[in-house]
C-alpha cells in the first residue's frame, strides 16, 4: 500500500483543477472547549507569505483549507473552516483536532476543486507551496492566498511559530496564538522534566513509519529535521538517525538493510501507524529475518505512537507527542 493519505504533499500536483460537485455553505465557529469566536472584522490585514504580500481589507472568518497542518491549526486558534480538503482523511490521521465531518470537502490536498472552493465565497484560501504555482495562481484570481511551508528542515519549531502567528494574525485570533505556543513550551519543559526524573535525559531513540509498495518495505526516518525530530531535540533526546531528509520535511526513506545503522540495542525505536493501513513494522516484517536482527527488535525496544498524532502538523500534534515520546522513553 503506498499510502499517499499519510505523506504530506511531496508529488507534482495535476495542474488542472478537479471539478467537483460541492455546493454547499460552510459556518465558521470554534470547537468545543477553544473559547473562541469567530473572527470579526477590524480593519485591513497585511501579511507576507511565501509568495509576497497578502492584503486582506478584514480578518477572514470564511476560509478554506488545502493542507491538514493548517486545517489543525485554523482549529487550534478557534477557527473553524468552511471547506477543507480530503476531510475523511484528516479526520483518519489528525485527531488531536477533529474537523466536523460535515465540512465541504474541495478536493485532494494534490487536486482541489476550484469550483468547490469559489462555491463555498470565502475570503481566504490558505495552502502550501507543496502546490504547483499555476494551481495557487488560478484560486488567487478569484480569492486571495495564503501560502506557507509545509514545513522547514532548517528549523521546524520556528517556522511552526511562525505559521500559527500568521494564520492568528489573519483570523484575529493572536491570543489563542500566543496561548498555543505558550502551552507548547510548557509542555516541552514537563517533557523535559519526566524524563529527568526517570533518568531518560538523552535517551536515544529514532523515529520512522512505513509503507509498502508492490511488496516491498520502504522505512521513513524522522531526521532532527523533521517536525516530529525537531520536537524530539527540544526534550534533550538523541535521534540516531542523523543523515539529512529532504529539505521541506526531513524525511528520510530507507529500507530494512538501511536500519542496521541504528546498532546501540538501547536505542527506542519509535513509530507511526494507522488503524486505517497496515502496521508494516509488525506485520509485513514480522518475518524478515534482517528485521529480526536488528539490536533494538531483540531487545524488545519497539513502541507504536498512539494513532492520529499528524506528523506535519501543528502545536497541538506536537504537544500530543511530546507525551507519546516521553511514554515511549519512561
């Protein structure tokens, strides 16, 4: 199963838009809990994104979502979206921050719909740049664009600051922003703390999922960076993956001989999954006589995160596994 739901939007995109028969309205308001409201207008926004300057005449309270790491986000902040993209399959890998099911589906995050979208009249489309150019460009002549990262193997904690900054500054939600990143930090710092405690600072570990494609294995490592690596280096773990990934995600595939790299038997290894897909790790290798071998397999050092922790996500999936890593370490 090559598992396209699960990796972000990494391919070239069809630069025709697919049409789709949506034309229902989306409401924006905030999930339950969030103690926010919908945004109103205050006042022209300006904003500056990947591709240049954003001016919006009000904060945009009708929006529409083309990546599951900005739908989480938009959700985060209070902000409900009145369209998104491959809604069932956010609900599947996101479920830190639900998304009604009711919302507009306007396509694949690859393939949206520009008819879906211009039905739904929002005011902002918010996207990343992991879609063609000329596709971005035929949404801006009818609504205007935000474009951000997925995300940045440079420094993918700062580059997640600045996408909830910049998605609170167009929605006028810059409290919950700052709350977000906030209790993010706190978490780090109680992370960090639990593992002092338990004697784990600078435990080693590493980070993969996996996917098969005509029967054959292919291991994504999570580099330090990666979002999910970045998150780990800010607990004071030691990743022993260390080759580079690619430079938008840090992701580095490999196969199974690729993991006998990883030969201190302390080492945790750690991983992602889906009820939705088969769990490679334990099934399509469970025979694999390399796999078997392997020091970390014997010494029984295997631990799945808990489902729907959204690898390129946001504060909220961070937040989630900075818990699941620490429960893994401890």
């Amino acid at each position: 199963m090559s598992r396209p739901a699960r990796k972000p939007f990494l391919t070239a995109a069809a630069a025709v838009l697919t049409t789709l028969a949506l034309t229902a309205c989306g409401t924006t308001e905030a999930p339950a809990g969030a103690g926010q409201t919908a945004a109103k207008p205050s006042g022209p926004v300006s904003l500056t994104d990947e591709r240049g300057k954003v001016e919006l005449p009000a904060p945009a309270t009708k929006i529409v979502s083309l990546e599951w790491g900005l739908t989480e986000n938009l959700l985060a902040l209070g902000v409900k979206p009145i369209g998104a993209a491959d809604v069932k399959g956010y609900n599947t890998y996101d479920t830190v921050m639900p998304l009604d099911k009711s919302t507009p589906d306007v396509g694949t995050r690859g393939e949206p719909s520009l008819d879906a979208i211009s039905s739904l009249h929002p005011d902002l489309v918010v996207t990343t740049n992991d879609l063609p150019e000329n596709v971005i460009a035929q949404i801006a002549r009818q609504t205007p664009v935000l474009t951000l990262k997925g995300s940045d193997s440079a420094d993918p904690i700062a580059y997640l600051r600045k996408t909830v900054t910049t998605l609170s500054e167009a929605t006028a939600t810059q409290d919950q922003g700052r709350k977000l990143l906030a209790d993010f930090d706190t978490k780090v710092a109680a992370g960090k703390d639990a593992l002092a405690k338990a004697g784990k600072t600078g435990a080693k570990f590493t980070m993969a999922d996996g996917y098969t494609t005509s029967g054959t294995v292919t291991v994504r490592m999570y580099t330090p960076g990666s979002f999910l690596g970045s998150v780990a280096k800010t607990l004071g773990v030691e990743n022993q993956w260390t080759g580079e990934g690619d430079k938008v995600y840090g992701l580095a595939p490999t196969d199974v001989e690729g993991l006998t790299k990883i030969s201190d038997p302390a080492t945790t290894f750690v991983y992602a999954a889906n009820a939705s897909e088969s769990d490679v790790f334990t099934k399509e290798l469970a025979g694999n006589a390399v796999w078997q071998q392997l020091p970390f397999v014997k010494a029984g050092h295997l631990h799945r995160i808990p489902d729907g922790i959204w690898m390129f996500g946001g504060p909220k999936s961070a937040t989630a596994y900075v818990d699941a890593l620490v429960d893994a370490l401890t």
